[in-house]
C-alpha cells in the first residue's frame, strides 16, 4: 500500500483502514520495519497496547537502533496508563548515547506532569540538542540557571517555542524583575504589543535583536 496513503488515513482517525493496510504491508514484507511502527502508533491511539508493544518490539528486533519504535514504545506504556514503566523504560534508554536526547526530552515530560519539576526541567534541556532542536541561540555571555542573585544584573530572554507558550511563560519575566533584574526580551512580532503590557515592564527588542550588554 502507498505509505502516505496509510499514514493519512491514521491523521483522519481512520484506523481500522490503517490497520488493514499495515496487516497486508507485514504480510507481503514481513521485513518492513516501519509498518511495524506504524502499526503499533496505530494500536496506541486504539489503546490496544499490549498489541502496540509487540509491534514495537518487532520493529526494534528488525532494527536496534530506531529511535521511532523505542519512543513509540514508551508513548504506547503511557497511554495505557503505565507512567512507572514508560519512565524507566526511558531511563534505561538514557544509557544508550543513540537514544539520550529523546529519551530525556520523552521523560521531562512525565516527570513535569508529575509536578517532579527539578528533574523535569534538567531533562527538558534536551530539546535543545535533539535532531530537531528547538530555537537555540548561542551567546558568549553565561546563561542563567536559576543561581545567584539576580539583582543588578541585565537577563535576556528570548522566545523559542510556540505563542502559547511564550504566553504562558510570560509571568517569569516578571518574578526575575521583582528580583531586581533589568529584564529584556525578545518575543515573536506577533507577541510584541501584547508583552508590552507585561507588569513588570520588560523591555521589548525584536525577536531576532540581542541588546549589546547582559
């Protein structure tokens, strides 16, 4: 079956068809990899997991060292509800250098829905270093950690995700000025009217604009 043809059959909730047409790819090839995979996204979104992780399996024994069957593996424990497993299940996959990144990156998120922030946010660090990294920019200045005083000091911000969560995040802005930081940020055009309301005021540069010193 043409594969972009299955995998939009998947995107429109058509599973059942989707399913069908992995079943008749495996049985013609029973070698391809990926209609494993994407036969079990399929049984994940079904909630048909203990079916999801045996395709999963399939795909990983085929090819060791594909990272779609080792998170998808970890997506499907999660949607079967099995939080516990997914994440050791990524940690035992942070032992591998070929699966770190993502595997970190799949793991900050269970943990921050946990409320385990300190963990979490140390993990979430990886989605600058992914194979598709977020906005990541690189300053000669020390970036700051959350350490030390911010009193006196200059902080720069700058957006790197999507509206809504420059939106969200937007408060923090404001708790580094009441620590006595001059704030500067560079958000998205979009959002530049919208964060010059922002109480504190931060001062507003374009996003792809540095002020000189911080």
């Amino acid at each position: 079956p043409d594969q972009h043809h299955v995998d939009g059959q998947r995107a429109l909730g058509r599973h059942e068809e989707a399913l069908a047409a992995y079943d008749k790819a495996i049985t013609l090839s029973p070698g391809l990899v990926d209609a494993y995979v994407n036969r079990g996204l399929t049984l994940t979104d079904l909630v048909r997991i203990e079916e999801a992780l045996a395709d999963f399996d399939s795909a990983i024994a085929l090819d060791p060292d594909l990272k779609t069957a080792r998170i998808g593996r970890s997506d499907a424990l999660v949607k079967g509800g099995r939080i516990d497993e997914a994440l050791a299940y990524d940690r035992a996959l942070m032992r591998n250098p070929n699966f770190k990144l993502d595997a970190e990156f799949h793991a900050a998120f269970l943990l921050l829905q946990r409320g385990e922030w300190e963990e979490g946010w140390k993990f979430y660090e990886s989605r600058r270093h992914k194979d598709d990294p977020t906005e990541t920019r690189s300053y000669p200045q020390p970036e700051w950690l959350g350490e030390g005083e911010l009193a006196g000091k200059t902080l720069y911000a700058y957006a790197e995700q999507g509206l809504g969560d420059i939106i969200h995040f937007s408060r923090y802005l404001g708790l580094a000025a009441a620590r006595g930081a001059r704030v500067i940020f560079s958000p998205q055009d979009k959002l530049v009217r919208l964060m010059q309301s922002l109480v504190p005021k931060a001062e507003i540069l374009p996003w792809k604009t540095a002020p000189a010193h911080f």
